[in-house]
C-alpha cells in the first residue's frame, strides 16, 4: 500500500502495489490455465461424438489455421517487443509496437470470424453435434479473449498517450502483455490438439 | 411486449409460497421505510456498501450468510416436517424437490462459503499484522458478486420457480429436454454470478497471504488459520475455474441447444457429472480447511499451549490439498467407469484419512498437558472432535468402492455429509464468531445464552443425523420426499425431525444471543479477552480502520503470546506514528453487482437482447475501472494519536466476561 | 460433556448390534453377501478408530480440564514429537491399506460372475429404465415385463442396463450394489439370489417428480416356476406394439404389464447411434416455460406430435403441480 | 531481474525464429508424414510443451523478479492441474463402460 518505491527496478516493479498486482495476475493466468485444460478436457471426451455430421476432417482448411497461427505468433512477439521498448523508456516506439499487435490480432479475429462462417456454411453449427459444440466452445472462448485482449490494450494505449510512461502505466502495459503471450500459448494447444490432431487421426 | 409471457411470471397458487412472497414484500417495505424515517441511506452508503475496508466487507459476509443459514435451514426443517410421517401431504414431489435443491446449494455456495470467506476478511490481515488484502477493490467487487448470485438464486422461487434437479443437477435431468422450466437458468447464471466472485477473492487471498505479512512473520510463522486459508485460496483458484466452465457448457445446452450433456446429439450426461465433482469434492475441502485453522487458533488459546506438531500440520494439510484434486470420482463409482478407476480413486480417497487423522491427534495432544478453558467457542472444538470423526469414519467407509454400490445415494450418504459439514464448517463458524466476535464489534456474546445455544445444537444434530446412518442401511434413498408406511422407515424419520427442532430451538439461542448481547453486554471489555495469542488481539477492539497505528513485528509463533510474556511491542511512542496510507471507499464494485444481477436475471428468462443490453453495463464499469486513477488518501498523525490513544488508555478495569 | 459423550459412545455399538435387521446387514445372494462382508470387516476398524479416538479424548479433556484448583498451572512450551507423528501417520497408512485391499479384489469380483456360480449358465435381462418405471426385457426367451422381474434362484443373472430417457440407478439391496442406467450406453451389473423369494429393487438416482415411487419387484423363483412363467407368458401375454412402447416411456407412473415380445426388436436404447425418444413437451409443468429445442435424431411419431399441442396433462398420471404457470404454451 | 538490456532484443528474435521452426515442424510431421497417429501425437504434443516453455521463459520472464519462485511453483501447479483434468476425465469417461 504504502508507495515503497525502488528505482533500481524497472518501471512496472518499482511500487509494492505493483508487484502485487503483477503476482496477482500471474496467479489469475494459473486459474486460466485450469479453465482452458477444462475446455480441452470436454473437447477430448466428446471429439468423435459426430451425431451424423461433419468430421474434423470436412471443416479444417490447413491454409487458414496456419495463417492465423503465423498472425498470433508475430503478434506475440511485437507484444515482446513492445515491452523490451518499455524497459528502454521508449514511449512512441512502445506504442507503436502495440499498435502492430493489435492490428495482428484483429487479423487473427477476423480470419477466426471468416472460419466460423464457413463452418456455418458447411452445416456445421454450434447445435449439430457434441463434437462441435465442443469446438465452438473452445475457440470461441479462446477468440472472446483475444476480443476482450484487445479492447484493454486500447484502454492502456489511451492511457500511454495521455499520461505517458509512469510506474502505474507499465505495470497495466506489462500486465496485458502477460495476458497476450498466454493467449498465444493456448493457441499453440488449439493448433496442435484441435487442428492438427484432427487433420492426422 | 418481447413475448413475455406475464401470467407465468410469479409463481402463483401455493400459500406457503403466496405467504413468503408478502414477507418478501412487507420485508423490504419494512427496510425501505425504516432506513428512510431514521435518515440512514447516507451513512449506510458511505460507511457500508462502498466500503473497501476488509472488515465491514467481513461483516456484510457474515451477515448475508447468517440469512442465508435462514433460509436453508427452513429448507431443511421443511423437509424433516415432510418426511415427518409416512406419506404426509406437507409438501408434494415438486416442492420437495426444489425444497433440497435449494437448501443443497444455498447451505453450501451461499452460506458455508461465504460465512468461512467473511470470516477470513476480517481476521486474515490482522492475523498477519497488515493494513487490508492486496487489492481492496477487487475484494468489494467479490462480495457484491457473491450478494448478487445469492439474491438472484433466492428470487427464483416467487419468480419464474425453484430449480429442482438436485444441487448435483445432473444431466439429462437438468437439460431443457427434462427441465423445460427457466427454473434451472437461475442455478447455471446465479451459480456463475457467485463463483466468479469467489474466484476473485481466492486470488486476493493467495496474494495477500503471499505478499502482505509484517515483518519477520515468516511462512513457517503463520497462524494456522491463515495457513488453512491460504491452502483453501489455492484450491479455490484451482477448482472454480472448473465450475465456471462446467456451469457456462449447462448456460449454452440449456439457452442455445448445444451438446454437452444432452440424451441426443452426442452429448454425454456422464461429462457433466465428472466436471461438476472435479469441482464439487474439492468445495468440500475449501470448506473444511479454514474451519480446521479456526480449530486450531482456539485449541491452542483455550489450552494455553501452542499448536502440537506445527510442521506436521502444515504437511498435513498440503497433503489434502493435493489429494483433494484426486478424488472426484468417488462420487460416481456407480457409473461403471471399472474396477480399474474404482479401485484407483478408492485408495486416494481412503488416502485422505491420514493426514486428516495427523490434525486430529495434533489438535488432542495441544490440549494434553493444558490448561482447557471451556468457554463457548472451546465446547464447539471439542464437540467437533468426536461428531467429525463419526463423519470420518463413515466417510472412509463411502470411499471403498465396492461397499459403496450399497451406500451410494441412501441417507446413509445424507447421514455422512451432514456429521462432516456441521460438525465441520457448522460447528466452526459459531466457535470463530463467538470467539472473534469481540474484535468485529467490541462486546462479547453471552457466554450463558451461548451454552444453551451449544447443547441444543450439538443434541439436536445427533438427533437429527444419526437416524439417518440405519435408514441408509436399511434402503431409505435420499430426495424421495416420502415413504410407504410398510417400509418400516417411520419410528427413525420421527425421531430425525423431532432432532431437527431442537436444532432449530439451537439456532433460535443464537440468534436470540445476538440480540440480547447487542443491547446488554458490557462494552467496556479488554482488547484481549481470552488471553489469545495471534496479532489480531494485539490491536483494540473493535478494531479501528487502519488496523495498526504501527505494523508489529514478528519474531515468533503465536507472537502476541510472546510479547505479552516479554511485555514489549505493546506499547506505541509517539515518535513511532505515521501517516497511513489507505484505499478510497468506491460504488464501482456495488454497481457491478447490481448490472451483474439484472444482465443475470434477463439471461434466466432467456430474454437475449435486455441482457445484451444490461451486459453493456458491465463493460461501462470495467473501462471506468481501467481509467481510475484514485490513489487513495493519508490518515494524518494526529487522528492516528487520538484513537490510539482513546482506546490504549482506558479509564478504569475492563470487564473479561469469561466464566 | 460427559452426558453427551455418554450418549455418543452408547449409540455406536448400536450401529453394529442393530445392523441385524437392516437390509444391507441380510444379503440375500453371493454378491450382496461379498458387500457386506467387506462392510464387516471395515467396521471393525472404524470401531478401533472410534474407540482409540474417543478414549484418548476423553481422557486428555477430563484430564486437562481447568478447575478451580489448578489455576496456578501454567502448561509447559511443546512444540511436537517425531515419534508421536509417525506412529499416528503410520497406523492409519496401515488401517487404510487393510481396507484397500479387500475393497479392490471385490471390485474386480462384483464384475465378474459370483465365485462359485462360474459353472452355472448365466441367463440375461435387459433393463430399460424410463421415467418412471422399469423394463425388463428377456431377449432369450423374448419376453418382457414392466416393474417387476422374475428371475430364477441360484443362478447369476447379467442385467443389460440401459435408459431411455434420465440417469437412473438401479439398486436391489438384499442382492448387491446398484449401478447407473444411462442412455446410449450400457452398464452391466450380475446378481444372484439364494433362494425363492421376493424382493424389493428401486431408482435411488434423483430424476424428477417420480422419483419417489420408482420401484419394482424381484421375485426369485424355482426353475420349475420360473420355466412355467415364462411358458404361461408366451401363451397369454398380449404383444408389445411400438406404438404401445412410444406411449409407455412418457412420463408416467404405470402398475405392471406383460409382453409376450420385446422392444430390442426395434430399439436398444443402449445403443449409441439410436434415436432418442425424449419427449420435452411432456415435461413442462412448474414455472415459467423456457424454449424448447428441436432435435433431429430425436423420435417423435406423428400422434405424440398431435397429443403435444392439446392438453397433454391427461398423459402425465400423478401430476402434482404446486401452482401456476402450467397453462403456458 | 534480466541483464540491462542492449538496444537488441535478442532473447525475443531468437523465442520468434524458435516458435516459427516449432510451428512448421509440428505441421509438416504431422501433415507431411506417415507415421502412426501416436507417434505423431507425441512429437507434435512435446513440440507445442516446448513452445510453450519458450513463451513462458523467454517472452514472459517467468522467473523475473522478487516472485520468480512463486510465478514458476504457481505454473507448475496449473499444470498439474491441467493433466489431471485433461487425463483423468478422459480416462474416467472412457474405460469400463460396454458400449
Ligand atoms: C466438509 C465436507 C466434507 C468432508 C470433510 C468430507 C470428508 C470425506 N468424505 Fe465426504 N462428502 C461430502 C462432504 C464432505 N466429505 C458431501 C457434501 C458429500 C455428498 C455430496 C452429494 O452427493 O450431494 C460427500 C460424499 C462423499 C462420498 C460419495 C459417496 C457417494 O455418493 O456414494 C464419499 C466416498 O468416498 C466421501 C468420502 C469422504 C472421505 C473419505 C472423507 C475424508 O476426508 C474423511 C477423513 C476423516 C477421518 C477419516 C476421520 C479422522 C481420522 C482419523 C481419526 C485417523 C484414523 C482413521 C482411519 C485410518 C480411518 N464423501
Ligand atoms: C453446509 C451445508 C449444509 C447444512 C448446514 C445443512 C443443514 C441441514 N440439513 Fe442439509 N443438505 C446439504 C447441506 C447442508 N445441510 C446438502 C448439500 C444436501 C443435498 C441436497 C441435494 O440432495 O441436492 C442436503 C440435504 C439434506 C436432506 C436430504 C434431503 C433428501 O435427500 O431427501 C435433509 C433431510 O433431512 C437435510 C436436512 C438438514 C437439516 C435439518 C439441517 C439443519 O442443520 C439446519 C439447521 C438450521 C436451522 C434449523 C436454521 C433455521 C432456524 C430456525 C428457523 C429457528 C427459528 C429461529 C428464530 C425464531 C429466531 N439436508
Ligand atoms: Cu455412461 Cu458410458
Ligand atoms: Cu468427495
């Protein structure tokens, strides 16, 4: 609570309510962890339970997965970018960084729409059968957190521009930096578990 | 308008609910009223439903839990009265479903949870020598997500009807296709509602633990009871995630016709109930733990020793913790999952027993060689022995697999879980809050109203749930709201509900304690009236916002105990005073569990474009909250002399009201 | 204290002595025998439990107690003792594997044939629960009986378990444990009975407002009067039409009936790709009605359709409804 | 706290070329060959633990700062978490019954 400032650290560790807020989400991205295993749990119970109609195999178009892989994963790393910038004091260059991932996650999201369409167009909905209410669930759940991501990323650039870069500012850009790499750690899952698996088996 | 169909929208036709529905209103008429003739709204305002002080917000946990231990507990007595006779017409199949649903998750999600979490906000930091929990805010927002759940699940019987699938709500039971009725919306979205705000307070609670201890208070120095609680934190942030998951696939099968757990489509009913003891058996644990750690605390002051077996008791319980998070399929060894998981999930379960039984014989030799003060809050620890271990045993006896084909689902499982819970968590919450209630409020319960309140609880549980073990054995399943006079059931089943009224009148003292205490008790009492040995008796009572004028340092165990022994760190010089540092009160947290509540309630009544639009709201206050910049405010020296010093220099002797 | 310890301690035993006459205390065959026998033993070791737990604390809080006289005391700093730790860890180790090991090899046992009964043809009956009443259905001697199954004695029978619409669990105490019906699975469960007699078997797995009365008789036979049974069943038992079976799995309460035929000529329900025959229109009762979703595997003739949209509230025998809001659709 | 940092950022250049060759490799062994799905399964499953480990240790700093300790224990037991979920309910659900 108190303001125990420590200058010889960078920016977003230099107030004890800043270590505690950044703890505190690490401790919220375990409870993260647990929520998207439960996802993957579902989905490998139910992943061959067609009811008739389409399979893995009808819906996937590798082209597309990969594409949306290569934008989050360069979005990762403008995100890691973005905070080595941070840690040099370099405001625009922070910002401008920012700027970059959000513009790739819109990408993702909207390659992300783009498929849901065309499963739509398959016949493959939400209600057709467990198999895709499973999927659904899981990369919905994935893609409304890539939407919430980039809602408060813009919040924290708002914040950049008009208060520019004090310790409370970092920690909130460290912290949705944090966030972002997670989401691209469970895409590395999806990719691998949902895509791939399905395209192999 | 909407196709709201009106005419189905109260629940209408039945007196005893036509009759709540009037309290309900009288009620809150009443409240209104009241509140506005005595001119209250401001300070109830700004002292209380925007605090962000972790013991008000304790408080209004408890109380909000002690209503709920109301209205569960009629539950419950409404169902001993139905059960009563054989074939008695009190309540049909219908209500007596909703009638344990109801109870089930009420005495469970909204009153054990929220009486143990209420309890850890107000002693928590004080217990570790700090000025609030790590995040303040966040800590409001909990508790106004946990009223909101509570409130939208207690509405659901005069609007829209009950849920009545059993607090398991099992598929394809509780899935529309059996359950057409919006009655099972309110457990998946009031469920929700609650269990994020859970959630959220089991990280602050991981945090604060972690991060806010005084000096020198070491993990391995930690009061047991914040130990308990930190290891009940982390299973709460380990299992609810689960039951938020668990409870969304129910909220998609159940408004937009998904396939979890649904007969058709693939769905598989077994799923859900493997997520939903994924989470429910470590609930139970989260829920045992910090009662564990109130045992502990008042073992050891009432014996005068300190707690046997420290270190075996921390390895204890992270040994249950961990064990906890193995178990689940105990409760469906009769899916037919094999011998194979049967015989697995049967030796992890029975593995519970030792670590368990390391606390018992802890807790048995603090006591040995001690001094045993039997105060009141000292007779529920020791009750809790004997009627813990009866729950225990029968416990261990569910868990081997093969016997359990003959229990599972009989009042014999009933029998079981009650002698856990109330001996357990029950028993444990009225030890802490006639022990703790001095520092909430600044006055002592009665200790004579408060014997009286003991042994009529304790006699009438017994009563009540010992029946219950034969019937098991005898074939008397559990939920079926009656029974056939040649079942031979009914000498027990009447003397379980005569049970359950003493237990009723136990509760009646309680209240009635609360009262008297209110109005008569001595206000001039000691900061330290049981001779304690923790922090939080270091500092007045009731304590005063800031919690310490200075924060103690720790060198210790039990530190209090030291320092009054060695009488040092007692006293407060003036130079050692200093601005205090403290977080603003907000309405941000209240507002979202308001829009919480009616985005919540319009989903209930799948009313999708009014919770689209109520759920606007909730992003409104997440980008406040983003833009918020209060850093909060500076108690000044001279205030923090002033109340030291009217609280440290008292005139005269105060009154220890112990016996 | 001492009067509530007293009356704790008086009731245990009685756990025990009066478990003469209840249910799971008389098996009636080899498999409920098995149970209980590990029933048994375990309470002898939770006896010990009890009674070492109870003795020690008794004996510490009589001991300990404060008194008037020993005010003066001041207990002594103790911080714990090694060897006091592992003897109270090893001992329950010990406790739990002596239980584990018996309730693992009864697992295994309770899936196979009886011990003893190996030699002994197994006869199979399927079961089909549905709300609120129990199928059986013969496939051998193809016939089929609701609420009540004849079986012969001291031969292990193989109960197919399956549900046409809930989770239900089917229990006959007196002749072993119970195990959940599902729909489009199948649980399998053998139980024998010792001699002729009549017993009683029920759901004890909560589904819905019948649930109370969800019973059924088992009435174990001489082969000779089993044989006749099923003869005299063949002869006189009306057929089962599926229209008759559609009627028979809406949500009612039915006494017994007889078929000389049986439903597994046109559907198993434990068959994953079956349809399903859910009927959620007969279901709406209390509150406010939600929506409903249409499935496409699920069965539905024309006629059930036709009932749906009038009053199907003379379907649902039994109806208990507390109040309103039935009148909504 | 990380080495004072040059004005290149070494460390994310060379987690980004790792988790592209991750990426690739994954899909093309799984795409691209014919082994046995199990074999596949496991090589594309360790490939994505690896990736995973990348994020965590090179573009999150896991071990970073005064709860280094605390952030790599926390993670540890999300994992745990996450095979007992993931494992137990799909083993659960899958044996015993006859089907
Ligand atoms: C606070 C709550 C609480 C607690 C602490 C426990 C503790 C335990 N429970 Fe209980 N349980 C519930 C609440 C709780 N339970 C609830 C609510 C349900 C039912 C839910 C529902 O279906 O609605 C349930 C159901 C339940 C089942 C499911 C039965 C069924 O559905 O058929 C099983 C089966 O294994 C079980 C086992 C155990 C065991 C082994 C313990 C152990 O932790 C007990 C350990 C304690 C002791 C053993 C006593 C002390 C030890 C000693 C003195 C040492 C020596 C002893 C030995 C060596 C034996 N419980
Ligand atoms: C914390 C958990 C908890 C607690 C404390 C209790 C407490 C009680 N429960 Fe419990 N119970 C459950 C959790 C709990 N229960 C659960 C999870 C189930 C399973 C539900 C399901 O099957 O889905 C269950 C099921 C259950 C059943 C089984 C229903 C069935 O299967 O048929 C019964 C039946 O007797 C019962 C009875 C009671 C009683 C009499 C109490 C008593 O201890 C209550 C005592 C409290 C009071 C009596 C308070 C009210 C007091 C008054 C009104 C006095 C008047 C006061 C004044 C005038 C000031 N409960
Ligand atoms: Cu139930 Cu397979
Ligand atoms: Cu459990």
């Amino acid at each position: 609570m108190s303001a125990n400032v420590d200058t010889t650290l960078p920016l977003e560790y230099q107030t004890e309510q800043n270590r505690l807020n950044i703890l505190g989400f690490w401790i919220f991205l375990g409870a993260e962890i647990i929520l998207f295993a439960t996802l993957f749990g579902v989905y490998g119970v139910l992943y061959e339970r067609y009811a008739g109609g389409p399979t893995h195999k009808d819906i996937f178009v590798i082209k597309d997965v990969m594409i949306q892989t290569l934008l989050l994963l360069t979005s990762s790393f403008t995100m890691g970018l973005a905070i080595f910038e941070m840690r040099l004091h370099n405001l625009k260059r922070l910002i401008t960084w920012l700027i970059i991932t959000l513009v790739l996650g819109a990408g993702f999201l909207f390659m992300e729409i783009n498929e849901f369409i065309h499963y739509v167009h398959e016949g493959a909905t939400m209600q057709t059968s467990a198999f895709l209410s499973s999927l659904f669930v899981l990369l919905g759940t994935h893609g409304a957190h890539v939407t919430l991501g980039i809602g408060w990323a813009i919040m924290v650039i708002i914040q950049l521009a008009k208060r520019g870069l004090t310790p409370v500012t970092a920690r909130k850009t460290f912290i949705i930096g944090l966030y972002w790499h997670f989401l691209d750690v469970v895409w590395i899952f999806i990719f691998t578990f949902v895509y791939l698996k399905g395209l192999v088996g | 308008m909407m196709g709201i169909k009106w005419n189905e929208l109260l629940i209408t036709g039945d007196p005893l609910i036509l009759g709540s529905q009037i309290a309900i209103l009288l009620t809150m008429i009443g409240i209104v009223g009241g509140i506005t003739y005595l001119k209250k709204w401001r300070w109830l305002w700004s002292e209380w439903l925007t605090t962000v002080d972790h013991k008000r917000i304790g408080i209004m946990y408890i109380i909000a839990a002690v209503l709920m231990f109301f209205r569960g507990g009629i539950d419950g007595l409404m169902m001993k009265a139905q059960t009563a006779r054989p074939e008695m017409e009190f309540l049909n199949a219908q209500h007596y479903n909703e009638v344990f649903t109801t109870h089930g998750v009420i005495m469970i999600l909204f009153m054990a949870m929220p009486l143990l979490i209420g309890i850890m906000n107000v002693i928590i930091p004080l217990q570790i020598g700090a000025r609030d929990v790590a995040f303040p805010q966040l800590n409001a927002l909990s508790f106004w997500l946990f009223f909101s759940g509570a409130m939208l699940f207690n509405i659901s019987f005069v609007i829209g009807g009950s849920p009545d699938a059993g607090w398991t709500s099992y598929f394809p039971l509780a899935g529309k296709e059996f359950s057409p009725s919006i009655a099972n919306n309110y457990y998946a979205i009031a469920l929700q509602i609650a269990g994020i705000g859970t959630l959220i307070s089991g990280i602050n609670f991981v945090v604060t633990i972690l991060k806010m201890r005084t000096k020198g208070m070491t993990l391995m120095k930690m009061p047991m009871f914040t130990w308990t609680s930190f290891i009940a934190s982390v299973i709460i942030v380990a299992a609810f995630p689960i039951l938020t998951v668990a409870l969304a696939l129910m909220t998609t099968d159940r408004l937009y016709g998904t396939h979890f757990f649904t007969v058709s489509g693939g769905g598989m009913d077994m799923l859900w109930a493997n997520l939903f003891w994924l989470w429910g058996h470590p609930e139970v644990y989260i829920l045992i733990l910090p009662a564990f750690g109130i045992y502990s605390e008042i073992f050891a002051t009432f014996s005068r020793k300190s707690l046997f077996g420290y270190k075996s008791m921390i390895f204890s319980i992270v040994a249950i913790a961990i064990l906890s998070m193995v178990v689940w399929v105990h409760h469906f060894y009769t899916m037919g999952s094999g011998p194979a998981v049967n015989s697995i999930f049967s030796i992890t379960t029975m593995a519970i027993a030792v670590p368990t039984g390391i606390k018992i014989f802890n807790w048995l030799f603090t006591m040995r060689k001690g001094r045993i003060k039997m105060t009141t809050p000292m007779l529920w620890a020791l009750a809790f022995i004997p009627c813990f271990i009866i729950g225990g045993v029968t416990g261990v006896m569910l868990g081997m697999g093969a016997a359990d084909f003959q229990y599972h689902n009989t009042l014999f499982l009933v029998a079981h879980f009650h002698y856990t819970i109330i001996p357990g968590v029950v028993f444990a919450v009225f030890a802490a809050l006639y022990y703790w209630w001095p520092k909430m409020f600044g006055f002592m319960l009665n200790e004579k109203i408060g014997k009286w309140h003991f042994w009529l609880f304790v006699i009438g549980f017994n009563v009540t749930f010992m029946p219950m073990f034969f019937l098991g054995l005898d074939g008397a399943v559990r939920r079926s709201y009656t029974y056939s006079v040649e079942s031979g059931f009914a000498p027990l089943f009447l003397l379980s509900a005569i049970g359950s009224a003493v237990l009723a009148l136990g509760f009646a003292a309680f209240c009635y304690n609360i009262y008297w205490s209110a109005r008569y008790a001595d206000r001039n009492i000691s900061s330290d009236p049981w001779d304690a040995r923790t922090l939080e008796w270091s500092t007045a009572s009731p304590v005063q916002f800031y919690n310490f004028a200075k924060q103690p340092e720790v060198t210790t165990l039990d530190p209090f105990w030291h320092m009054k022994k060695k009488n040092e760190g007692l006293t407060l010089k003036d130079s050692e005073i200093e601005e205090i540092h403290m977080p603003s009160n907000s309405g941000l947290p209240i507002f979202m569990g308001a829009v919480f509540s009616v985005a919540g309630f319009f989903l209930v009544f799948e009313w999708h474009i009014a919770a689209v639009v109520a759920a606007v709201g909730i992003i409104a206050g997440l980008i406040i909250r983003s833009f918020d910049y209060d850093e909060g405010y500076h108690v000044k020296k001279d205030e923090i002399k002033k109340i030291e010093s009217t609280w440290r220099n008292v005139e005269g002797e105060v009154h220890n009201d112990v016996s | 204290m001492k009067k509530f310890l007293l009356s704790l301690t008086a009731l245990l035993p009685l756990l025990v002595l009066s478990g003469c006459n209840m249910v799971v205390f008389e098996p009636q065959g080899p498999v409920a025998r098995s149970i209980t026998d590990l029933i048994n033993w375990s309470l002898i070791w939770m006896l010990l439990v009890v009674v070492v737990v109870f003795g020690l604390f008794g004996y510490i809080v009589w001991k300990y107690r404060e008194r008037p006289e020993n005010m003066e005391y001041e207990p002594p700093e103790e911080h714990g003792s090694t060897l006091l730790e592992i003897i109270w860890t090893g001992i329950p180790i010990l406790i739990v594997i002596a239980l584990t090991i018996p309730t693992v090899t009864t697992l295994y046992a309770l899936e196979e044939v009886p011990k003893g009964y190996e030699e002994k043809e197994p006869i199979t009956i399927h079961v089909t629960s549905a709300d609120w009443k129990w199928i059986f259905s013969y496939p051998e001697e193809g016939i089929e009986t609701v609420n009540y199954v004849n079986i012969p004695e001291d031969t292990p029978v193989l109960f197919k378990m399956t549900s046409a619409s809930t989770m239900q669990s089917f229990w006959v105490p007196a002749l072993g444990g119970q195990k959940y019906t599902m729909p489009k699975m199948e649980t399998e469960l053998y139980l024998v009975a010792d001699n002729p007699g009549s017993y009683e078997g029920q759901n004890t797995n909560f589904n819905g407002r019948g649930y109370a009365d969800m019973k059924f008789e088992v009435l174990a036979q001489t082969h000779e009067e089993f044989d006749q049974w099923v003869d005299d069943v063949k002869e006189k038992a009306p057929k089962l039409t599926e229209k008759e079976y559609e009627d028979l799995l809406k949500p009612t309460h039915l006494g017994r009936m007889t078929f000389s035929n049986t439903h597994l000529s046109w559907v198993n329900h434990a068959d994953p790709d079956s349809k399903a025959y859910t009927n959620p229109e007969l279901y709406r009762g209390h509150g406010y009605q939600g929506k409903i979703f249409e499935e496409e595997d699920n069965y539905k003739s024309e006629e059930i359709n036709e009932n749906d949209k009038h009053g199907h509230d003379e379907n649902i025998e039994n109806k208990e409804n507390h109040g309103g809001g039935h009148d909504g659709h | 706290m990380e080495k004072i940092m040059k004005g290149f950022p070494l460390s994310h250049v060379i987690g980004f070329v790792f988790s592209l060759i991750l990426t690739f490799g994954a899909a093309g062994i799984a795409l691209k060959t014919d082994l046995s799905f199990k074999v596949i399964m496991w090589i594309i499953g360790s490939l994505a633990i690896m990736q995973a480990g990348i994020q965590l240790f090179m573009f999150m700093h896991l071990r970073e700062g005064e709860d280094g300790k605390t952030n790599v224990l926390n993670i540890l037991y999300g994992v745990f978490m996450a095979v007992v979920i993931v494992a137990g309910s799909i083993w659960v659900l899958s044996s015993g019954h006859a089907h």
